[in-house]
C-alpha cells in the first residue's frame, strides 16, 4: 500500500500519479479519514492525560484523608469519554486503511501512457518462423501426438482444463529442469511453496481487494488457491526484517496455479492458452530501494534468456499505466509468437512493485538511517502451458511431428516428438 505520510506531504504528486492510472476518487476520501483519525488520536491524547493527571489528585486526596468523590465522578466521565472516542478511532482507522488498501501503486515516471493497447515494443529477437505449410495450432498438434485432451477433461471438470499426456508430460519436465537448472545458475533458490493460502497473503500482495473475484476459496476454511506462487513466496518476508547483506533474495517458486479466469469468457477457449489449472516457475527477489530498478531489468533478462534458448521468436513490451495490476510500478511483457494463431501472445511479464508489497507484508531492512521498506520484484521464469503451446507451433513439421529444442533434450524430452 501506499505511505500515508507521502499522501500527507506530497498530495498533489500522488494525485497527479493516480490521475495516470485513471481515477483518485479514493485519494481524497483516505485524506478526510487520515485527518478524522488524527483528529480523534489527538483527542484521546488529551483525555487520557487528563484522567491521568485527575487520578493523581484522587490518591493524593486519599492519603490525606480529603473526599474524592468530585475527582473521581470526572474521572468516571472521561473514562465513557475515552471509551466513546477510542472506538470512534479504531472505526475510522479501520475505514481508513481499508479505503488505503485499494489505491494502487504509483507508476515509473518512464512507464508508458495509456491503456491495454498502448504498450511500447522494446525490442523484437528472433526469426519469425516460416512454413512451407499452412501452420496447426497447438491443439490439433496435441491430438495428433496424443498429448492433449480437453473433451475429456471437460466432462470431469468443465471447460478450461486439459489432461496433458505422453510426449508433452515428458516436454514438460524437460522444461522445468532446463529453467531450475538456469535459474539457479542466476543466483535464485528454487522453492515448492504452499499454494493453498490465509486471506492476509492475498491482501500482502495486493491481490486482494482488487483480484478477489479470479481468485479460487475453499467453502470451509479461510483458505485461497493462490493464481501464482509470487504470494506464497512474498510470504517469505512476511513480517521479518531482512538483514541488508542477505540482500538481495531470489526465489523460483515451482507450482501448481488456479485462476477463475473471472471476465475472461468466450477468450481463448480453445486449447491451453487460458485455463483455470496450471503450472508456473516464478521468480521473486526481495531487495533494496536502489537496486530494484536493475534487479527488473535482471529478471527480464533472466526470462529472454530462457525463450532464447528454446529458439523462440518474441517482443517485449512496457506495460502502460492504465494496464498495470495495483502492486505494479513497472511492468515488462514478454510475447512469443505464436504461428498457430498469427500473433504475438503473453508468455511472461515481470513487475517492480516498489514497497507496496512490503508495506502490506511489513517487510524491512536494516540500514544507516534505520529500518526501511525492501522492495519486492516478480516474474515470470516459465509458465508452462504458454511455453509448451509457442514450442509446438513453432517447432511444428508438416507432418505434425515436433523438433524439439536441443536444450530440452540435455532434459530428457525426445529429439522428436512422433505422432501418436
């Protein structure tokens, strides 16, 4: 979340920044409730000031045998006083976080302008691939080497999930070894978290209020299914202070995500694209205010790295503002082309979320000036079935077989994957 005394002192920046990402109706309400609350902490000061200093004279007046019964009738009556006023602020504290909680973090001045159409190509690597035929999606690829299945997944399920079988089971953990390994190499701990999570990691990270209705809940207990391992491995700093020559801290959660995929009907229904069960390998690194900006730049690295290596062809984008998630400060995209569909998809993003993160998480450092707010990155290392799609239709033959990318078959995957 943000830092109410930055909204305090630099009101009209913070408003400007929140203007960028389209909208402060909630600045100003968080501004009259930070000044209710301070009105009222005042307030309760005094009053119990006062009682303290009234219950002085009381035992005084008892020692010396005097009556106290006017002493202690004003003591009883500042007492419903303070009472009164301590849950007058505690109701409007609790508003006033809770009004907090839903700004969303102040952009990068260089982020980009705009909205989800109006992300700036940074760079595009690569050969696009050419076929002497017309290319399959990833789907009929699937079924022709037998390793996908959504019809039947669908009857056990419902729409949006998929068995993978066979060759793409083996291309999967080919995958994961080749990323862990690389990963690793990089400096980053790999990490099997909890996916299953309390409502405070979802709030840590800012996934909630805003996220909530993508977001899976057990009936029974308060639980959530986590929609990326970045909140259980956020949970890593949750409450601590880190000391400042273990950072920075890098992580690559391995697992298993579910996501609702709540406002996304009737989009990429077809195949694996966008399911509501899926594997993930996501990176995060806590670190220090003056280096997270390179630490970004690291991670976005780390990620063209691994597409590189699989001879993938793809961009990436600088995320504008209005596109943003509430945590982002900054965000970077990866697409890979997808020569089944004809475009560019999503296949990783990373983020810089600043301290927004830790604020929520009370996560800190210690350093010459004290104890401060580490900042926290994220991004994606390999989301599995996106990257098992760009690789089979880009590695597509004409007669449906897949060549596999050399680096997966130091992994185990086959040099080529045969029709079923």
């Amino acid at each position: 979340m943000l830092d109410l005394r930055l909204l305090r002192a630099e009101t009209d920046r913070v408003r400007h920044e929140l203007a960028r990402r389209g909208g402060v109706d909630d600045l100003d309400r968080v501004l009259d409730l930070d000044r209710r609350a301070r009105e009222l902490r005042t307030r309760v000061e005094e009053v119990r000031a006062e009682r303290g200093r009234i219950s002085k004279e009381i035992g005084v007046a008892k020692r010396e045998g005097r009556d106290a019964d006017a002493e202690q009738a004003a003591a009883r009556a500042l007492g419903d006083a303070l009472a009164a006023d301590e849950d007058a602020l505690r109701v409007a504290e609790q508003e006033r976080d809770t009004v907090l909680l839903g700004l969303p973090n102040l952009a990068e001045p260089a982020a980009p302008e705009g909205g989800e159409d109006d992300a700036v190509t940074v760079r595009v690597v690569g050969q696009m691939p050419s076929f002497s035929f017309p290319p399959r999606d990833h789907l009929e690829i699937g079924e022709l080497i037998g390793g996908i299945d959504t019809e039947q997944a669908a009857k056990i399920s419902g729409a949006r999930f998929a068995y993978l079988m066979g060759p793409l089971v083996r291309l999967q953990i080919a995958l994961v070894g080749y990323a862990v390994d690389l990963l690793e190499a990089q400096g980053f701990t790999p990490v099997v978290p909890p996916v299953l999570v309390r409502e405070e990691a979802m709030f840590g990270t800012g996934f909630f209020p805003t996220d909530r209705a993508s977001i899976y809940a057990l009936a029974d207990d308060d639980l959530y299914l986590v929609g990326t391992s970045e909140v259980p491995l956020a949970g890593l700093g949750y409450d601590r202070i880190l000391e400042s020559e273990s950072l920075p801290m890098r992580y690559a959660g391995i697992s298993t995500c579910f996501r609702r995929e709540a406002g996304a009907a009737g989009r990429d229904t077809r195949g694996i694209f966008r399911v509501h069960q899926f594997d993930k390998i996501e990176m995060f690194t806590f670190t220090d205010a003056e280096n997270s900006a390179a630490e970004h730049l690291r991670i976005l690295g780390v990620q063209e790295e691994i597409l590189q290596g699989l001879g993938l062809h793809y961009r990436v984008q600088d995320i504008a503002i209005g596109d943003l998630g509430a945590s982002a400060a900054r965000k970077y995209d990866c697409e890979a082309w997808m020569p089944g569909q004809g475009r560019f998809r999503e296949v990783t993003s990373c983020s810089n979320c600043t301290d927004y993160q830790a604020r929520r998480l009370n996560c800190r450092t210690r350093t010459d000036q004290g104890t401060q707010f580490v900042h926290t990155l994220n991004g994606t290392a390999v989301a599995i079935g996106r990257t098992l799609i760009a690789i089979l239709e880009t590695h597509q033959q004409e007669d449906g077989t897949v060549r596999v990318p050399e680096v997966l078959t130091r992994y185990g995957a086959p040099e080529l994957i045969s029709l079923a």
